[in-house]
C-alpha cells in the first residue's frame, strides 16, 4: 500500500496512555527513548530486531549519565516482550564494550550495536576485537568506510549504510563490507521508492518496517471471504454493536465458527463453564478480541512466520493506545491488512463501509485518527522527523508502541493461528 506522505497536523489534545515496562519507571526526563526495528531480507523474514535510540544523543552513549541510564534500563528490561524468541541488538556503552557492563539476556541472543565513535577511541579496536573473540555480534552502525572501520570489519558481523545519506559512495561501501566477508544493512530506507533502491546496491538487509518490501505488481481485488470478514469489521466498529447480525454472518463460515469457540473456551478467557453459542461467544470476546481474531484468520494462510501478523495487530494496537480511541485500532488493523495484502486502501474503504471519519484517516492521514495513523507507520520505519510533522512528539509514539508490542505478541499466541 502506498500511503501519502505524513503531513503537518493541527495540535491535538493531550492523550493519557500507559507507560511501558520499558524503558523502564523513576529515570528522569532525559531517560533515552527506544524503537524496535525489523531487520528483514527481500522475502521479510525476520533476521533481528534493532532497539535503537531515539533521542538526540543518537546512540552515542559515552556521557557517564547516559550510559548510566541505558545499564539501568537494561539490567530491568524483559527483551523477549519486544523481541519474542528473534535476537535483539541493543545500544553498547563503554562498559560494556570493555566487558565491565553485562549483556542482558535474551532467549533468541543479544548483539550490539557499535556507534562510530567507539571505533575512534583509542581502546575502541581492542575492544571491538575482545566482543568477536567472545562470541558477540556486532553491527557498526553509519559505516562510511572512515579511518579505523574497514581494519575492523573482520571483527563485527554486520555494517549499517545510511542510504538516505546522499554525500556517501553507497555502492563502494557495499562493497567493501562484502569483500570483507561482511553483511550490510541499509537504514533510513525512506519513501515507496527506497528499498528498491537499497536492493538495487545489493544490500543483504533493510532495518526498519517489516512492510519494507516490492509492491506487488497486480493489484488485486477482494475475495467473497475477504468481504465477508470486513462486513463484520464494519459490524464490530459500529457504535451499536449487532451481535446478532454478527453471529449470522459469522454462523456462514464453519471454520470461523470453531475459532471464535476454540478462543473464547481457550486456558488464555478464563471461564468456568464452556460456552457451545456463537452468540453468547461474540458478547464475551468483546469487539476488539472479535476483531483481532477475523483480520488474524482473514491472513493467516497468508503469512509465513509470525512476525507479520505481530506486526500488523502492533500497529493495531498502538493506534488504539495513542488516540486513546477504539476506533484507532480498526484505523491501523485495515491500513496494516492493506500493506500485507496488497490491497488498495479504497476498496477497504469502499466494501467495508466504514465511517468517513475512517476512511479519510486510511486515504490522506486527515483528522486525529489520520494524525495517529501518520505518526505510527513513521514510528514503524524510524523515521523520527516524519513523526514530528504529525501532532505526536516520537516518545509517545515510542512509548504507545512499547505498549501496544507485548499485548500483541501475547494475543498472537492465544490465537494459536500461525
């Protein structure tokens, strides 16, 4: 899906959400604001994820406080709710280059990511050297082929090639990582244009939104399931919910049946008696479990690892937890479907019949929701100015998103689908 460019929006009014695990409660204001990051091949499967950084401090930690404040953050944090079972690569600091500050751990492993800086310090080498010598992976982060790195390329598992960097000899510096027997990946890959081009310099990987991928290249149209499936998304999202329209639309698929049953009898609900009535099923998941479930089944078969679907119901929910609006989850599960599928966002709208409010947040980013929606996608792909021109500050899309990941992660797994 092409979205329009995130555009400018008037100043909305503030919005309480909750603050997340992480980074972590009682660090002062400057506490260093974190993303997550896909880093994804050409078929989107998941290498790792990235938790870089975004503040001005641009993942130079050397000042003492800063590095202070990511140990402490690192030493409370559970990973595996932002990374699931993927490995994770983290912001280093001195300490922990010299081996004097721990690795947290991670199911899946834990990398670092090395700023230019170190490399310039007078023990960064021996230092980086030490990390490969025990076994850390490593990515040296803006690679530009300075004084020092190309003698340390050898010792790191992967470089980073700012390609929205115009003064950088992108290709040369492919090459040269290559040579070394190094992977490369490409950051700030920005626009509906940008992985094309990052591929086309022979990048191995893309960091940034898992929907970082070649459009396809026939627009499709939507199948009678599909349109059925959105009917009872419109359904759900109506201000008066018909839960006895609902279960007729819903009683027409069999298979759909046995999963709203199978999830609102599962260890996850809780209930003391088993519930036989699709009715009774539909009242007690409630509209956002029934909404997550038909988008997870409606592209379910479509997807090859989980990430995809965590991914899409993330976006979901980080939209709901910054509007402070249930309807900003339907505004990102259908911009998320759109991108997974291919489908053009106007015949979502158009054969959903969601509201105008709705559809003008999915066709032009307009209103609160479209504000919301902009700042989010930007947040996906760490562009941190894009979010700034919405009517969010980047730490609360941060934080919305650090919320909105485990809860998604988690109903990922009770549904059980991929």
């Amino acid at each position: 899906m092409d979205h329009p460019s995130p555009s400018p929006a008037a100043e909305a009014a503030p919005v309480k959400f909750a603050v997340p695990a992480f980074p972590g409660e009682g660090l002062s204001d400057v506490t260093p604001t974190f993303g997550r990051l896909a880093i994804v091949d050409r078929q989107r499967q998941v290498l790792a994820y990235a938790l870089p950084v975004l503040s001005a401090l641009d993942g130079d930690v050397a000042d003492a406080a800063a590095a202070q404040q990511l140990h402490h953050v690192y030493r409370t944090v559970d990973l595996e709710k932002y990374v699931a079972d993927r490995p994770a690569f983290i912001w280093s600091t001195p300490a922990m280059l010299a081996g004097q500050e721990s690795v947290p751990p991670s199911h899946g492993g834990v990398g670092l990511l090395v700023h230019p800086s170190a490399t310039r310090r007078a023990d960064g080498a021996e230092q980086i050297i030490a990390l490969s010598e025990r076994g850390t992976p490593t990515i040296l982060v803006k690679f530009a082929d300075e004084p020092g790195q190309r003698a340390l390329l050898p010792f790191v598992t992967h470089v980073m090639v700012d390609v929205s960097d115009t003064t950088l000899p992108h290709a040369e510096l492919v090459t040269v990582a290559h040579n070394a027997g190094v992977t490369v990946i490409a950051e700030n890959v920005q626009g509906t244009l940008g992985p094309a081009k990052a591929w086309g310099l022979g990048v191995d990987y893309l960091m940034g939104s898992i929907y970082h991928h070649e459009k396809p290249a026939v627009v499709r149209s939507l199948d009678p399931g599909e349109i059925q499936c959105l009917e009872v998304v419109r359904l759900l999202s109506a201000p008066d919910v018909d839960t006895t329209r609902i279960a007729e639309v819903l009683s027409s698929d069999p298979e759909m049946t046995v999963r709203v049953l199978h999830l609102v009898n599962s260890v996850a609900m809780g209930l003391p008696q088993r519930v036989d009535s699709l009715h009774r099923a539909i009242i007690m998941l409630g509209p956002s479990r029934l909404t997550t479930l038909v988008m997870a089944s409606l592209i379910s078969s479509r997807i090859q690892q989980m990430d995809a679907l965590w991914f899409l119901l993330a976006r979901a929910a980080a939209c709901r937890e910054l509007s402070g609006d249930d309807t900003g989850y339907t505004v990102g599960l259908l911009s998320a479907f759109a991108e997974e599928t291919g489908i053009p966002v106007s015949v979502l709208v158009e054969k959903s019949l969601v509201s105008s409010e709705v559809a003008r947040a999915l066709d032009s980013y307009e209103g609160h929701l479209g504000s919301t929606l902009a700042a989010v996608v930007a947040h996906e792909h760490g562009d941190t100015a894009a979010v700034e021109a919405t009517a969010w500050r980047p730490e609360q899309v941060a934080h919305a998103y650090l919320v909105a990941l485990p809860w998604a992660l988690e109903t990922v797994r009770h549904l059980n689908l991929t």
